[in-house]
C-alpha cells in the first residue's frame, strides 16, 4: 500500500451519487435530458404543484438493482422511499425523496489496484435511490436567482463506500472502478462532465498504528477525477499541518476551490441541518421479489472483475494486462474478437500488448473511444498475425494502426496496396545489403577493427533503404556473414 | 326563497322522468345558493355559466339516449382542496391567492366522465386542519341548523352545502373524522372510504397517509353512487389499492339478520360525552336489532392513544407536505422581500394562518433528530396497535357502531382559543383514519335541535357491505329527512 502521508494514516470514505440511465424521471413521467431549454421537462410532480403524487419509475429500480449487483451487494427484497426535508429553491416539494432507514442495496465492495500494489477489497456500506435536484442559475441576473428544474426528479443511485480508502490514489481507482462497472451493467452513463458521476469525499487522518478515527471533513461536490485526487491531497495537507501544530480538525462540510487548490469552509457541524426524515407516506414499500432479482442477475453482462479473472485463465494476459483490457467493456469485445479471429495459433497476448499499446495510444492522440472506431477484431488479428509471420515488420505495423482505427480496411489488403510486405528473403535483401557495404567503407573498415557497433549504423542504412520493409533479423544474419563475422 | 334541492336519488328520478332538466337544476341550486349561502358561506366559487354548460351538455346527452351513467346532469359541489384543470384550488387559504389547477384531481375525471355537474368549491378549514371551519381565510361556515354554531369541519362547507339543499352531493375529505364530524353536526351522511378505495391524486395533501376523499350527501344509497363514480384503482396514485371501482348503488343488501353489530365499550362512556347523543345512539342501535342484527360489546383498548398519535402523524407529514408552499413558483409570495430566507419567512407568515402554522411547528418538532424515536416512531406503534384492536374486535363482529361525536355542533368561536379541546372533539373519527378502516356517520336523532351523527366503521374494503347497513337503518327511520329549519325557507 501506498502511503499517502508518512505520520498520518489517511482514511477516506466516498459518497458517489450516479444519475441512473432512464428515460423518464424517478417519480414523474417527464423526460430526462441534458441541455434543454430551463423547464422544458417538468410536470405537476417535478413543480410540486398542489395535489400531485409521486410514481416509481420501474426501470430505474431496475437499474438500481443492476448495480447493486455490480458492486457485489445484498439486495434487500423491502426498502422505504423517505423524505428528506430541508428548504431551497431547486427543491420544488421542500423536501428530496431519497431511502434512509431501509435502502436497496447493503453491504457490497469492489477490488481496486494501484499501480502494482495488491489489490484491495473496499467495502460498499449502502447504495439507495433518490432523486436529483434542480438547477439554482445565479448568473441570468444581477438581481434575482432563476431556477431550472429539468433535473429535479432525475433518477440517482447514492453508493456509499466504507472508509476504506488510504489515498487519494486509491480513491481514483476505485471511482474508475465503479464507473467502469455501472457502464458495464448499464445502469449508468457515470459521465463526470454531464454530473450524471458526482462525487463527496469524507475524509481524516490519524497516527499510523492508532484505533480511532480522527475527526473528519466533508468534501462535497468533487466533479472530475483529477479534482477528486487534488482536493483530497490538499485536505491532507491542511489537516496535517493543523495536527502537527498540535490543533484539532473540526468536524465540517468543506467545497473545492480548484483554480486555488485549496479547500473552503461551507459549514461546520454546529449548523448543521436536521433533514428530519421519515418513511413518504405517498409510496409504498418497494418490494422486490428473490426471483425478480435473480432474473436481473442472470441479466447482466460479465463484469471486469470477472472478465479479468477469465482473461488470465483461458488466454493466459498478465494481470495488468487483463486488468486494463477488462476494465472496458469495448476494448474487452475488440480482443476477444481478435482472439477468436486468429487463425489456429495463440497470438492472445500479442494481440492484448497490440491493443494495450498502439490502440490505446492511437486513440488517446485523436482524444477519440472505441465507439468512434471501425477497427475490426478480425482485421487486428490479421496485422498481429503478419507481424508474428514476419510478413510485415512492427514498425510498419505500426504506422498502419491508425488508419486500421478510424478507417477500417483489410490489414493485408493494404499492406499489398502500399507495397509494405516485409522483405526477409535472401534474393531480395542480398543486393540491398551490398550497396550499403559498397557505400559505407569507413564503417565497414571500422567494423573490421573491432568496433562492433557499427554493425547497427549499416544494419540501419539498409532498413532506410528498405523503406523499413526488410526484416531486421534475417538482415543482421547477411550482414554479419557478409562482414565474415 | 329558492326551493331546496331534492337528494341524488330523487333529482335522479326527475331528470329521468323530464320532470325537471339538468339546466334547472343548475339554476335551482345557483338560486337556492343565492337566497341561503350569503348567510351560510358554504361556496368559495361557484361556477354557474360553466354548470350551466356542463348541464346543458347533459341534457343533450340524455335526449340523445347517450347518458354517462347514472349521474348525468346531478350537480355536484367539490371541497377547496380537490383540485380542477382551470379552477382555484385555494384549500381556504391565502397562501394559494391566485392558484389555479393546470389539472383535474382523479375525482373530478371520474365525475365528469360520469356525467356530474361541477357546482363549485366549498368551504374548509385553511389545509383541512381543524373541526369547525373556523380556520378559513375566508371565514367561516355557519352551521344551517343554527346559524351561531359551526358547521363541523373541516369539510363544514361540504356538510352545510348539502344540509342546506343548496346540492344534492358534494365531496369532502377526510383526514380524522372531516367528512364523518360535519356530516354528523349537519344532519346529513358522510362517508369515508377504505384508505385508498378514492385515488388521493389532486387532494392536496395535509396527512397523505391518513387523507381520504368520500362524498356527502342525505342517504347511503346517494353515498353508493358517488363512492361508484369516484372509486377504483388509480395507477397514478401508489397507495390507491388495485381494486375495481364499487358497484353499491341498488345492491346495499338493507336484510341485517344475521349481521354482528359491535359495540365498543371505550366509545360507550359517560365521561365527556352528551347524554343525548348517547340516547340517540343506543336508539339506533336498538333499530339495527330491530332490522335483524345481533349486538355485542367489543374492546379497542388503544382507543386513548389515538388521539395523541394522530396529531403526531397527521402534524409530522403535514409539516413536510406543507413546505412546498414557499413563496418561490405559485401562490402568494411576500412583497418586496431581499433574500431567499426572507421570501421564505413572510410569504409563510403572510400566508397561512395560526392552525396551520401551529401544526407545521409542531411536525417539524416530531420529526427532528432527537424526538423522532419518541413521538413519531412511538404513533406509529400505536398505530400498528390501533389496527391490531380493529382486527381483533372484527373476528367478534361485522360493523362498529359509536358515537360520531361526543357532543353535537357547538357554538362558533366556542373552541377556537384552545386547541387541544378542539383537537378532542375527533376523539371518535380518528381512528378509523389511522386503521384505513370505512367510516360513515348518518344522522340518528336530534339533541335540543342539533343533529346527531350515528357513526359505523366496517373492515378494509368493506365500504359496500357497511353502506348496506347504513342503507338498512335509513329505510327504517326518517332521522334523514329533516331539514334544517332557518334555512328551509
């Protein structure tokens, strides 16, 4: 394990709020959109007019479920919608129906891996539905707050992890990893920039080796990964600082300013509010039936926690390598694609190291995803394998990566077309090889003298002159025989 | 001064024997309102050319054999707080100044698909909070069979409406007893179905968990037809139960022989309670002997708790249901107010008045961290242990036959000052609230000129046998037919 701090042992809690992929809202019939006109999207229920009620929408307790499963939690078969009461203008009822006493899901965890540090199993201690908020628009006027409430009413899944998390680091791995899994299960999005992946970090330090939990903060509203590292980095040092000068944490709710990097008070514990929750008595008791819930189990999609575990059995990846190609679902597809391409030889691990390498970076370059992409699992297949065969060097392989990405083709098609086949027979190299040895005496002089490396200056003036086409080793074999080496 | 209207069964008969035509009975009505409710003030609105309307289309439906259902052409008044597309729904209070519905309560689709005519809005206490409809920002009710007495409440406007012959029906609600009590101090039937027999959708809510919409009118039978309009699943409302509308009006089975009537002794006492009304209330119950039914003494020991946690209950969802009402989208908003807390506090403090404000505080104090465990979670039990009292007297019985009240209408102004007495005239209603039982009371006798309610409770779901019962007493006596005499004309 990494340490975060070197006196103080950090421990970390998150709180994830997740927009839930659904058409409609959580209790209301209007659509769910992003980048609408203010209040396009709202009926009765997201107004809160007079004698309006509340409906659950089916298909987002479904997809509350799905990830429930997805982060390895008990289902529970009855959970309670409360109340959570507290005034503000995007608040339209006065009051955030979320579940408090009886939430949906309990006790699950996910496995997280830093770097090359052994995985760690972190806890799930609860995930519960609730709605969202609206939008509060302080800057439509010097004077008056105007208020958008298309997202009040949006399906959200609240996922509250244990404080198991010793870094700021490993906070980022496991926020990448419950994304990855509420992709994978389709029940969210979790995009960062969309809000639909909101995150609230509780944080606090203490002595290694000490029982108790120091006092905490709240971080709230950490809305990208790099900010969620960064201000929990620049709370550690705040509180450290306050601890090694003998102070005290107080116990608050702090917000991140990133331009400045550091943390600011929002409240502190003596104004706190009391939400006063209590069961809606507008909904019933969700109930779920043992059968309901293993039909959406049987559902699911295989999850990177198991399709890692299976990557390194049946195709025998490196566990890195596994982890990274199962930590998305495309990328997973892609290879396997390509595996079950290859003709009869096992070229799994090259394809996994072509993959991990040259498409990743190639999309990385473009700032493009595998959904942008018309790479073919067969037409990887088809490269790595020529490249295994020796019918095309990898560095031209290479070069022909992109264009295979975002234009697709047949690899052997255009390695034809652009004249690209490796050359590795004796004929066709030979002569090449003695019109460098012709053109290069000194190296071949000081070759003859004992200085070796020489051998790579004309090793590469006959890559050059082979347009990168000939086969490096069956060129080094001529070479040396022509040197009498 | 204008005739009284007749009853839903009778204006029914008329209608179908072209006696009189629906037009005439809007006209009847808007001019028996005219004559009587300057007095009275049972309406908030009233709605005449849109009645008008209403009751011309119905006539044109009954010459063209296309009539809805046996409604058609009946008018038909609604409580303040049941919403319509169009209208006010101000539920008696100035916090809602200028609100009009964008949409029809579930009851108001179902009268209209039925055919019913949409008279107007009456008369309730601010939020239906309070007995007595003394809590309208708009002032009270008087009570039409003595008008220095209060109507009941808080569907006084309802109850005063019918008892007045200004319409043959009207719709309340009830939260504790609001049909059942001023339907008892006006002489007229009031009914409150099974918990979410009526669908809740465009009530606006003051105890969702207890709120119950039922009709007011002067017999059971008239009652069975409204509860067949109104009632049935509503998918749109989560707590509605999946059951199919009623089909009471002309199957109330009136025969009692056999029928268990329970007597519950915590309900039968000397202590707080009018004489007369318990004269009248044995009376009944030896007339349902009479009709062939059995009686025997039942035990709801609970019954003392019932009031203490109702007001936990019925305060604590009060207090969050209440709070949408903020000054920021509709409604009245404070003037020339500079901050978001400020907006908060004048627009509630201008807006509503000093029962609800007392009840919001009062909710808001039960639920906060630290009392919760001690009043809410403790009603609730009491709750759970209120049904369990119901479960056990229905094994011995079929019907629960009490008081409605403990005393008859008392004099307006007479409570107003001390809340908790007011509170304690529900001490009879409201546990069929906080069971989700049927509850109907009926007049049974008269105490020094006032009305006495008689006030039946029936098992879940048993709104169409406790009818039948209601129906079979009523065939027997004449205690529905008499009218109140100031406004009689």
């Amino acid at each position: 394990m990494s340490r975060a701090h070197p006196d103080y042992e950090v421990v970390i809690g998150l709180e994830v709020h997740c927009q839930l992929r659904t058409r409609s809202k959580l209790f209301s019939s209007a659509a769910v959109s992003y980048g609408d006109p203010p209040n396009h999207h709202t009926t009765p229920v997201c107004l809160a007019l007079p004698g309006a009620l509340p409906v659950l929408n089916a298909e987002a307790v479904e997809l509350a479920v799905r990830a429930g499963l997805a982060a390895n939690c008990s289902i529970q078969p009855h959970s309670v919608f409360a109340r959570k009461n507290y005034f503000y203008p995007d608040l339209p009822k006065g009051y955030q129906i979320s579940q408090w006493e009886e939430p949906l899901c309990l006790a699950g965890w996910l496995d997280i891996q830093v770097g090359e540090a052994a995985p760690r199993r972190i806890g799930i201690t609860r995930i519960h539905m609730e709605e969202d908020a609206g939008k509060s628009l302080h800057d439509q006027s010097a004077t008056e707050t105007h208020v958008d409430l298309n997202r009040a009413g949006v399906p959200l899944v609240e996922i509250v992890s244990e404080p198991d998390l010793r870094s700021p680091e490993e906070a980022g791995a496991y926020l990448r990893k419950l994304r990855a899994i509420l992709r994978t299960v389709g029940a969210s999005d979790a995009d960062m920039e969309k809000g639909q992946l909101r995150c609230d970090a509780n944080i606090s330090l203490r002595r290694h080796g000490e029982k108790q939990l120091g006092t905490r903060t709240e971080l709230k509203n950490l809305n990208s990964f790099r900010f969620v590292e960064q201000a929990l980095h620049a709370e550690i040092e705040r509180q450290a600082e306050l601890l090694d000068e003998g102070g005290e944490v107080q116990q608050a709710t702090l917000g991140y300013d990133s331009a400045r990097d550091r943390s600011f008070v929002m409240r502190t514990k003596e104004n706190a509010d009391d939400y006063r929750y209590f069961p809606d008595p507008d909904l019933i008791p969700l109930v779920i039936s043992q059968q309901r819930i293993e039909e959406i189990r049987a559902s699911l999609p295989e999850l990177p926690e198991a399709r890692c575990a299976r990557f390194q059995r049946e195709y025998g990846l490196a566990a890195r390598d596994a982890g990274l190609l199962s930590e998305s679902r495309a990328l997973a597809k892609l290879f396997e694609g390509a595996v079950r391409a290859t003709p009869g030889g096992d070229l799994a691990k090259s394809i996994a190291k072509w993959l991990l390498r040259d498409v990743v970076a190639a999309l990385k370059e473009r700032d493009a995803t595998l959904e942008d992409a018309r790479l073919t699992g067969q037409a990887l297949a088809e490269l790595v394998a020529m490249v295994e065969a020796g019918r095309v060097t990898a560095n031209n392989a290479h070069r022909l990566v992109p264009e295979l990405l975002f234009e697709g083709g047949d690899p052997e098609a255009l390695v034809r077309e652009r004249g690209l086949a490796a050359l590795s027979d004796e004929a066709s190299l030979a002569p090449l090889v003695d019109e460098v040895l012709a053109a290069n005496p000194e190296a071949v002089a000081s070759y003859a003298g004992g200085d070796k490396k020489s051998l790579n200056f004309l090793m590469g003036q006959v890559m050059k002159r082979s347009q990168g086409k000939a086969d490096p080793a069956k060129v080094r074999e001529i070479l040396a025989r022509k040197l009498g080496g | 001064m204008a005739a009284r209207l007749p009853g839903v069964s009778e204006a029914r008969r008329a209608l179908a024997a072209g006696e009189q035509s629906a037009v005439a009975l809007v006209d009847q009505a808007l001019a028996r309102a005219e004559a009587v409710d300057g007095e009275l003030h049972c309406f908030l609105q009233l709605r005449p050319e849109a009645a008008r309307e209403e009751a011309a289309a119905s006539d044109a439906r009954r010459a063209a054999g296309s009539l809805r259902g046996p409604l058609d052409g009946i008018p038909v008044a609604l409580k303040d707080n049941i919403v319509q597309a169009g209208e006010p729904a101000g539920c008696a209070s100035r916090i809602l100044d200028g609100y009009h519905s964008p949409f029809d309560a579930s009851v108001v689709e179902r009268l209209k698909a039925a055919g019913a005519v949409i008279l107007g809005r009456t008369n309730m206490d601010e939020f239906a909070m309070g007995s007595s409809t003394e809590n309208s920002a708009l002032g009270p009710t008087r009570n039409p069979w003595q008008l220095e007495r209060a109507p009941g409440g808080s569907s006084g406007g309802s109850a005063g409406a019918v008892a007045a012959g200004i319409v043959p029906a009207a719709l309340g609600s009830d939260t504790g007893g609001s049909i059942r009590q001023p339907a008892a101090f006006c002489g007229v039937v009031g009914l409150k179905p099974t918990y979410g027999r009526v669908s809740r959708l465009g009530l606006v809510a003051f105890a969702s968990s207890l709120d119950q919409i039922g009709p007011l009118a002067h017999t059971a039978e008239d009652c069975a037809l409204l509860l067949d309009a109104i009632s049935g699943h509503d998918p749109r409302d989560s707590t509605s139960i999946p059951e199919p509308p009623t089909c009471a009006a002309g199957n109330l089975v009136s025969d009692l022989s056999g029928r268990v009537v329970g007597l519950p002794r915590e309900y039968f006492v000397e202590e707080g309670m009018d004489p007369g009304i318990l004269g009248c209330v044995r009376a009944a119950v030896a007339e349902l002997e009479a009709a062939g039914a059995k009686t025997r003494e039942v035990s709801l020991p609970h019954t003392r708790y019932a009031v203490a946690a109702y007001y936990l209950i019925a305060t604590a969802e009060a207090s969050s249901n209440l709070a949408r009402f903020d000054g920021s989208r509709y409604g009245r908003r404070a003037e020339g107010v500079h901050t978001l807390t400020e907006m908060y506090e004048r627009s509630r403090s201008e807006g509503f008045g000093a029962e609800v404000k007392r009840r919001i505080l009062l909710g808001t104090y039960v639920l906060s961290a630290g009392y919760y465990d001690a009043y809410y979670r403790k009603a609730q039990q009491v709750r759970t242990l209120l049904r369990r009292d119901f479960e056990a007297a229905f094994e011995g019985c079929d019907v629960i036959a009490t008081p409605t009240t403990p005393e008859p209408a008392f004099p307006l102004g007479a409570k107003s000052s001390d809340p908790v007495t007011m509170y304690l005239s529900d001490i009879f209603t409201v546990s069929a609230n906080l069971a989700g039982l049927p509850g109907i009371s009926l007049p049974c006798g008269e105490v020094e000129g006032l009305p006495v309610g008689l006030q039946l409770l029936g098992r879940p779901l048993d709104d169409v046998p406790l009818l039948g019962v209601a129906d079979a007493f009523q065939r027997r006596t004449r205690h529905h037919l008499a009218v109140p005499e100031e406004a009689a004309g």
